[in-house]
C-alpha cells in the first residue's frame, strides 16, 4: 500500500524534493501533480524545457526523481525486480549457521507448530517476517545486509540518481568498497521531517552555512587507502559558485569537507572531493560572509596603532625570531602589551629571518628534528603568552624544505594543540606558492595539514596588479586555495606600500620612494629673459621609460632606468589598488585579511579609509587620483596653478605677468618635486617706422568669419567638370568647375571670390574672383588644381567669401589620384538597429548618479579601458544599474607598429565582449599623432585593425555591437599625410577600404560647440566654417561620407559651461561664454536633431561627473555641476523622459 501510495500520479510536485527554483517554474506554470508532469513528458520533452527558468538539467533532475518513486517515463519499460546477492560484512565463522539454513529452520519449526494444530501463529509469524523484509521497514537492507554496491578497481563509479558520484582511479585503486548511497530532499532535511538524528544536525548549522542540496548519506563498509572522489552536482540557484562548499555531519558538529568546483563542461558542472577516509555524509552549502579579521604588522618604525583605531581586531608586532635550543632572540618586554579594554588583541609574530637577512633553515631545521627541542619551544611559546597577556602568536617560519614538510605539519598541530589547551590562538604565515600546470606547488607547507590544526593561515597574494584581474591568477590561486584550507580560515596576506621589483629582488617601498623616478621640474626652454605674453615648456627631469594606467585596480606600472643600468618596474601602492585587491577577499567570503604595512608612514592617503570600506563591505570613497601640480607664484601671491595628467606631467605657462621673478614648482601626490626660477623682463621695444602717405587709403582687413549680411546666399547647383571621385594621374593638371546659384536675396558684392577653407588644396590658388551675381541667377566657377603625387582620394572644400566673411554651402572636389581602388562591395546592414538611446561617459564607477542618469532619459553608461585591462567589474556594475555598457577600448601609439598588433589588440576586446560588453569602440582618435604612431598614419592602417577586431569581437559575442574610432574633428593638417590626417579624409579613406563591412556604427566625436547644435555659423573661434564646430554640419559630413549605410554612434558629445567652475585655459576661451542652461538645452536640441533625422542611434553625453584634468576643462562638461545640480537632467527628461 505504501509503495502505490508512492507511485501515485496524484502525489503533489513538491514532494519531489526539486530545487526551489524549478518546483516554483512548475508550479507556476500550471504543474501541480505527478500526473500533470507525466502527461506533459509523454507529449514532449520540449513541453518543459521550453519554460524558462527549467533546462536539461533541471529535467534529467526530474526524471531521476519520478523514477525513483517508481514512475515509468513515457516511452521506457518498466524495469524487472532486481536481486540483490547479500554481500556478508564479516566472514562468518564455520559453525554459525547461514541465513537461508536459519530461514528454514524456522519455517520448519512452523511446519511443526501447524502440524500440532497452532498453524494460525505461522501464518502471523510469516507475515510479520514479510513485513519486515519489504519497505519501508526493509530490515535486511537495515542489517546492512542488502543494498550495498561494490566499488573497486572494476567498478569505479556509483551514482545517485539525486546527483552524486563516487569514484576512484582504477590504475592505481586496489581496495574494495561496499557502498551506499541515499539521498534527504533538501527541504525534508530543512523542515527537520528526516529522522531526529538529522534534526539535530539542522538545529547545530551555523548561520553563515545555507544548504543548497539533498543531505547525502554515504554509508562505507571496508576502507582505502587510496583517494575516492566525492562528485556532486552543482544545485540550482547556487551562485555565486565561488562561495560554495562540502561539508559533513559526524553526529556531534558540522566539519569541512575541502572540495574544488569544475566547471569545464557547460551543464554539468560538479563540487569535488578527494578523500581516503569517505565521510558519511556531505552536502553542498553557500558559505555567507562572516565579520571579517583585520590584521596588521608593528615595526619600531610604524605609526603607532592608535592611526588605525576600530579598523584594526589583532596587531602582530614583529620583533622576536627563532633562537637556539628552542627559545628567543628578541625582547619580548618591548613588544606593545595588550591594554585594558583594547579593541585588538595581540599575536606577535615569531619568524626565523630578518628584512635584508638570510633564512635560518638550521634552527628551524633543530625544532623539527630534535623532540626536546621542539618540546622546548612549544613550552616557551605558551609561557610568552601566559606572562605577556598575549592572545596566542603567529608563526612565520620560512625555508621548509619539501623533505620536511611533514615534520613541519607535525610541529604546528603539536604547538596548536598546546596553545588550544591554554585558551589561546594560533597563525601560521606561509610562503607564496608557485603556480603548476593544473595546480600549485607550496613546497614544504601542507596547506591542507596546517588549515585543519590552525586558527587562521596567511597567504601572501601577488605584487603584480595584472593578477587581479577577471581570470587571473589571483582567481585561479582562490579558487585553488579554497578548496585546501577552510575560506573561514583563510588570511589575504597583501601589502599597502609600493613596489618596486628588479631582475633579482622584490623591495616594499614608500609612495615618496616610488614616486622619485619623475625627477625634478626643469624649464625646457630659456627662462633667464620671459616676455609677457610668451609661452614657457616645463617638464620633470626624471629617468621613467614608461607610464601605464591600470584605471580597474587603481595605480599606474613605472618603469625607469636605474643606477645600475638595469630596467626596475615600480606598482604605485594607492588606495585605489589596495580596495582593488580585498575585493577579491569579499568576494571569495574569506575569514579576513592582513594588511601588512597599514601603519607604515610611507602610505599614500586613504589606506586606512580603504581598509575600514573592506571591513564593513562598504564601497571605498572615489580615490584621489595621482596628478602633478604645477603651481606658478611670485613672492606676494600664486598667479597660476595647473594640474596635469599623471601620465603627461608636463606643463605650459602662458605668461601673462608682470615682470618680476617667479618660481615654477612641481608637486606629485603632494611631494616635492623641485622648482624653476623664472625672470619676466620688459618686452623689447620695436620702433615702429614713419610713413609718409601719398593718397588717402581705406584700410581692409581680411574676413576669416562668417559674413555679417543675412541677405548672402549661394548654392551648389552642378559639377561642370571633375565629377566627384573622378579618377587622375598623380601630377596632372585640371580645372575644377561647379555651377553655382546666388540663393540670397540680395546680390552679391564684386569683391566675391571663392575661397578654399579646408581639405586638400591641391596647389590650387587660395581664392579665385567671382564678381557681382544678382539673386537667382548661376554663375560657372573655374579653380586650376594639380592632383597630388601620392595615390589616394582627395578632397578639397570652398566657399564664397566676401570681405565681410563668408557665406553659403560647401563646394567640394572629390578626386582619386593615382590607381583606382576596387570600390567597396554594398555595406551589410547594421548588426543591431533600433531607436535611438541616450547615455553617458561615468568616472565614479560606483554609479552614485545611477538614479540621475536613467531620469535624464539615460539607458547607456561608458568608460575607457587601456589595452590589457580587466573590464569585467565595470561590465557588471553597469548591468547591475539598469545600464547598457559602452567601452571605448584604447591602444597605445607605439603599439601600432609591433609585429601582430591587430590580432593581440583584437584578442583582448574579443575578451571584452565575451565578458558583457554590449558595445565596444575599437581605438581613439586614429588619425592624430597622440593616439596612433606618428609616420603609420593611414586610414587603410585602422581599418585592418576594425577589421580583425571585429571578427573577433562578433565570435565572442554576436550581440555586441561594434563602433569604429571616432576620428578627432579637425581640419588641422589641411588633408591626410602618415603624421596626421584631418576626419573627413580619414573617414572617406576608411569607406573606401571596406571600413564599412566590418563595424555596426561609425564612431563620432563633437565636443567643441559654442553654438546651437542646428547652427552652422556664429562659433566664437571659427575662422574657416569648419564643420567641427557644429554639431548638425558634423553629423550630415559623417553620415554622407558613408552614403547614409550607417548611423553615427557618439562616443562623446557634450557642451563646456563655464558657469561655476575656474576660468577655462586659454585653449578653451572660446567655451567661456557658455552656461548651464545653455549646457542644457543644446543637449536635448542634440537629441531632438538625431531623432528627427534619423542619422544618430546613440549619443553618449561627455560627460557626467568629471573633474579638472590640467588644462582640459572637464569639470565644465560635466551635467553634475559643482553645485550638485543638473539643469541638462531636467532638459534631457522633458525630451526622452525617465528610462
């Protein structure tokens, strides 16, 4: 009765014992009985698998379980019983009878009794004795008779249907095992409805353990001494993976069971175990973090420890090492004492080596080796502790030899046992181990021996930032590490201070000591005699080969020549960094963490702020970023001050002085780095010659605006000669004609010329006469070129001009010099349509502005990332926003000329796409010398490398969407050359390479406004009508030159208010006019002009929280003012609204 009352299609789902996500996908979904579940498995597979929440593993998963309860899945046959022989656990003595003679036996003697007339009693006695042989009761497999599986070198694998696997190797297993294996649904056991004995296994679990799977019971009879693999299935709703852990119940308390996560196969990813002595029970738990323990080092020299008051729970001060026989060198009484009502305790450190000095292995060497030795330290140890107060020690003992690896386990469960019976506690320090294929070699230290007798082990994690990226080796040593020592037990052994490594030595320095490479300021040029008005180079003459920003763990990688001549590398040892490592201690729920030089006076600011941000699991406030200051001043007052960039220290002063000595210092992270003395004199006076004049004259000066006369009006009507693309022999001489129609309404004066603006001039004249042409009518122009002797295309731009500036469209001369290139198959579609999107470029990645950007209508967030940079914490803080992420993945000049550049450079955005990126821009600025190798300039040159970029980028990640490098707007070069090449060139060279087949979206930049985004005149500092200074012309330039096959993505575009922030340099006067509220309504007009347009998918607002940069006023671009408001929010909401 019980056995169909357990195959009843009526039984209810939730008896099943399935994870909770996929019992609630079914519930939801209608499914609420075995019966419903079989009817749907016998229509399809697909009827479950299609719901979301509930794949192939979720319905092996269940199947294993119907079946167990005795359902038949459609389309199999119903298994036949089987017989499982009895497998005796002990050999039974000659003279015991067997089961089967003491079977008979017995029904013979009920033979008898019926006989005698009593056979009612043997029908009772052979019920009872059925009753007890068939479930639920099963007696003989209760015996442990029955039941059991061999498990041996032929038979090296059993499973549990519910998820679990034991196995051995069979090459080298030569045991025998008996085996079995059940199995408590997780909420059974959790309920406490699976026996009392488990109950109290459910009342002694700790609160930082979660259960994620059934309670396993695994019952062993033999034993092995070779390693049996203990597999478990990874549960469902258990992420994050990393925190997940084996353990067992003995019957008294819950003990760790070291396990390692495979994920290698997708689907079938499992928590393994290798053990000799199988446990009887495991069962897969999410260990939560706990109140971490923060501890730190005490030299003589160290600040006192109050610097860290309340960051700090236990203080090792240094100070005693190994002597001979067991005992000390050392002062104990100078160590600090534990005081009354501290909030730390003390554990000195007891080491056999000294900073700069040899490892004393023969001491070490004595305590292992000689037990009265051994036995004279340990004795030594608990008395130090006993006298001083001391809440146990820590042991830092190097050199172990792998010989003595054992020895040296002994030693520390021998010294734990000894402090553990005093109340006290124990640390062991050991060496950083060497990363192997498949593994880690830690020499003479048993990680696993030493984690299962001490308090807590400290293991020193790399110098190298680079490790601490997604993946890396700090990943792969935790993942490792975990799975040796209990996470609860484990100590991040990091140190605050700098780095500097050479070819043969690692050394801890000060961020003062890091720092001095830059040198001192020196004027590059000569400052014995400045004029006012003139400008002044500064630097730093310092000996540093490179400059590289790690902007995701926060610090910068120098390299500088030495003394010796030898190259040393140099980590800056920076807030930022040290809350870039203890991210990782939070995210693996380690026991805590050593911050080896806290009190160093050396520190940069905001170590101890960091640490107090780890300790609570608070995000670390905005680091303060490293910058030069260079600071200008006379004996009476500073007159000007300039912050530059870290990684481009120099600085120019415009001199605008009065005459007098002035002293030009430098400072970095607030050290001195020297100063110049610099004298401004008089300017030299120039005699101005007498001119007699002979007639009266008018004095004209030449426009280089816009014409004044709103009259004034031309337009292209037709190209008379040389369409455009027009193919030419490099050298030959033409004549370039356009018809043009007077379009104002009024006419044109006689002193009209059509004048060339911008582009390739191609030895053509700087203007040619046009004369008087009355409204309406046409007029043909003639301009004689010479096209260039390179081959490529080429354009040249003209426009008419009076005295008074000039006026009308562009006329433009489009040639290919030289060979004709194949022209460019039809460009595909773009990847990822859609409406347009609005976004914004963060440095706080901590999205303090999250809720302010998605009101202004904000769906995107971006950042730039440097080549080899880790992006996947900013990919996850931006999702984890509600925002879209867009990288702008950034190169180094001198890249670009190193064998295979395009495929190491695609490589890794391939690695960015793969990690979430949603879009990425490849490059910045490739046609400017600052971004791309001066001499290599070339369209052509980029678009190889968009190219394999983004084959590479669409294999990793189809949905991410690809951005060519938005060229930097400029008409500065007056064409395209290998040393610089102005955008409309470089974008035509692009298209006309293919550029267009290989990205979703062109990259754009318009940061130069001064005007409204519609206008196409009127810029403060335009002198040419460039379309750099205006957002509409820009945009329509951008768009034709890839005949409207793309839409523009703006990687940044934003508008400098001068409003409420320091007066902009003298780069950026032309911005000084500009206020907030301008700000505001020219980016929503920006947004209005790209919907209605239809030529922009994207803009990302430049920018959202910045701060002064040198002479680059990004403060004054921010939309988060100074003040705290944003007057663009609410403009930019009146057009998208909240998003």
């Amino acid at each position: 009765t019980a056995e169909r009352q357990k195959a009843s299609p009526d039984l209810s789902i939730t008896e099943l014992g399935l994870s909770v996500r996929a019992r609630n996908v079914l519930l939801r979904a209608g499914f609420s009985t075995v019966g419903d579940l079989l009817t749907a498995l016998e229509k399809a597979d697909e009827s479950l698998i299609s719901l979301k929440g509930f794949g192939p593993k979720s319905l092996a998963d269940l199947k294993e379980r119907l079946r167990a309860r005795g359902f038949v899945m459609p389309g199999e046959i119903a298994p036949s019983p089987e017989v499982v022989e009895a497998v005796p656990d002990i050999e039974a003595p000659k003279e015991t009878p067997s089961f089967s003679q003491r079977l008979r036996a017995t029904l013979a003697q009920a033979h008898e009794q019926l006989s005698t007339g009593a056979w009612i009693y043997g029908v009772i006695g052979v019920l009872v004795i059925v009753a007890l042989l068939l479930p639920p009761i099963s007696l003989l497999e209760r015996l442990g008779i029955v039941g059991y599986t061999i498990l041996d070198a032929e038979n090296a694998s059993i499973s549990h249907p519910d998820g679990l696997t034991l196995s051995v190797d069979p090459e080298t297993f030569t045991d025998r095992l008996r085996v079995r294996l059940k199995s408590v649904p997780r909420l059974e056991f959790l309920e406490g409805s699976a026996g009392s004995a488990l109950r109290r296994a459910v009342e002694a679990l700790p609160d930082y353990l979660i259960v994620k799977s059934p309670y396993y019971q695994i019952q062993v009879r033999g034993s092995s001494s070779r390693p049996v693999m203990i597999d478990v299935v990874v549960p469902n709703d258990a992420e994050p993976w990393e925190t997940l852990d084996l353990y067992t119940w003995t019957g008294e308390a819950w003990e760790w069971v070291g396990s390692e996560l495979h994920t290698e196969v997708a689907e079938h990813e499992f928590v393994r175990a290798q053990v000799t002595d199988v446990p009887a029970s495991v069962v897969v738990v999410q260990a939560r973090p706990i109140t971490p323990t923060v501890s730190t080092y005490l030299g003589p020299d160290d600040n006192p420890v109050t610097a860290a008051a309340g960051v700090l729970d236990e203080v090792n001060p240094t100070g005693l090492l190994l002597g001979t026989d067991g005992g000390f060198v050392g002062d104990p009484d100078s160590l600090p004492q534990p005081g009354e009502g501290s909030t730390y305790a003390v554990l000195p450190t007891l080491r056999n080596w000294a900073p700069g000095a040899t490892v004393n292995r023969g001491l070490l060497s004595d305590v292992l080796t000689i037990p009265e030795i051994q036995e004279a330290h340990i004795a030594n140890i608990v008395q130090l502790c006993a006298e001083k107060g001391f809440a146990g020690v820590e042991v830092d003992y190097r050199g172990v030899a792998p010989d003595k690896r054992d020895a040296y386990s002994a030693f520390i469960s021998a010294l734990a046992d000894a402090l553990h019976a005093a109340g006290l506690r124990l640390t062991v320090a050991v060496e950083p181990p060497t990363s192997t294929d498949g593994g880690w070699d830690t020499g003479g230290y048993d990680w696993a021996a030493l984690g299962s007798v001490a308090d807590a082990v400290k293991v020193p994690f790399p110098e190298d930032p680079a490790a601490y990226v997604e993946g890396g080796e700090v990943q792969q040593l935790l993942d490792w590490a975990t799975a040796q020592v209990p996470r609860y037990k484990l100590h991040m052994l990091v140190s605050s201070l700098s780095v500097e490594r050479s070819s043969d030595e690692v050394n801890y320095i000060s961020l003062e000591q890091a720092l001095a490479p830059f040198g001192e300021a020196v004027a590059l040029n000569d400052v014995s005699r400045v004029e006012p008005g003139s400008q002044v180079e500064f630097g730093l003459a310092g000996r540093l080969l490179s400059i590289t920003p790690y902007e995701a763990a926060g610090t910068y990688r120098l390299e500088y020549e030495a003394d010796d001549g030898e190259t040393h590398t140099v980590w800056l040892g920076t807030a930022a960094n040290l809350a870039a490592k203890l991210r990782w201690a939070l995210r693996y729920h380690l026991g805590g963490i050593a911050v080896a030089d806290v009190l160093d006076p050396g520190n940069a600011e905001g170590i101890v702020e960091a640490v107090a941000a780890y300790r609570t699991s608070a995000t670390p406030s905005a680091a303060k970023e490293m910058e030069v200051v260079w600071t200008v001043a006379s004996a009476a007052a500073t007159v000007d001050q300039q912050i530059s960039p870290f990684t481009e220290p120099g600085y120019t002063w415009m001199v605008l002085a009065t005459t007098g000595t002035y002293t030009v210092s430098a400072t970095i992270a607030g050290f001195d780095h020297g100063s110049v003395a610099v004298n401004v004199a008089e300017p030299t006076p120039v005699p101005t010659p007498e001119v007699t004049p002979t007639a009266e004259t008018t004095p004209t000066t030449p426009a280089t605006g816009e014409a004044t006369s709103t009259c004034l009006n031309a337009s292209y009507v037709a190209d008379v000669t040389i369409p455009d693309n027009t193919q030419l022999d490099n050298g030959e001489e033409f004549v370039k004609t356009w018809r043009v129609r007077n379009s104002g309404t009024c006419a044109w004066p006689e002193d009209t010329v059509l004048a060339f603006t911008s582009g390739t001039q191609m030895e053509a004249p700087a203007s040619v006469a046009v004369g008087a042409v009355e409204p309406g009518e046409e007029v043909d122009v003639s301009v004689e070129m010479k096209a260039p002797a390179e081959a490529g295309v080429y354009t040249g731009i003209w426009r008419m001009k009076t005295t008074e500036g000039f006026f009308g469209g562009n006329l433009a001369v489009v040639i290919q010099a030289g060979e004709v290139a194949e022209p460019p198959p039809p460009a595909p579609p773009p990847v990822s349509g859609g409406a347009f999107e609005l976004g914004g470029h963060i440095r706080d990645w901590g999205f303090p502005y999250a809720e302010r950007m998605h009101y202004a209508g904000m769906n995107w967030a971006k950042v730039q990332v440097h080549y080899g940079q880790d992006a996947s914490g900013i990919i996850a803080a931006a999702h984890a926003n509600g925002f879209k992420i867009q990288l702008s993945a950034l190169g180094t000049p001198s890249m670009v000329v190193q064998p295979g550049f395009e495929n190491n450079f695609a490589n890794w955005v391939a690695g960015l796409a793969a990690a979430g990126a949603d879009a990425i821009e490849v490059w910045n600025e490739p046609n400017i010398d600052r971004e791309w190798q001066i001499g290599h300039i070339s369209p052509q040159a980029y678009t190889n490398l968009l190219c394999t970029a983004y084959s590479a980028i669409k294999a990793a990640n189809p949905g991410a969407l690809v951005i060519s490098a938005a060229p930097a707007p400029t008409g500065y070069f007056g064409g395209c050359s290998p040393n610089g090449c102005d955008d409309l060139p470089f974008l035509q060279g692009m298209y006309n390479a293919g550029a267009a087949q290989c990205m979703d979206y062109i990259g754009a930049h318009h940061n130069s406004g001064a005007t409204s985004p519609s206008a196409r005149s009127g810029h403060p500092a335009d002198q040419s009508g460039h379309h750099s200074w205006y957002f509409l012309p820009q945009t329509e330039l951008y768009y034709n030159t890839f005949g409207g096959t793309r839409k523009l993505f703006y990687t940044e575009m934003g508008y400098a208010s001068q409003e409420g922030v320091p007066t902009f340099s003298d780069w950026f006067a032309w911005a000084r006019g500009t206020n907030n509220a301008q700000q505001a309504a020219w980016l929503a007009e920006a947004v209005q002009l790209s919907i209605s347009t239809g030529m922009v998918r994207c803009i990302i607002v430049w920018n959202i929280d910045f701060v002064r940069y040198g002479y680059d006023p990004q403060d004054g671009y921010a939309i988060i003012r100074p003040d705290g408001s944003c007057p663009a929010c609410d403009a930019l909401h009146n057009v998208l609204g909240t998003r």
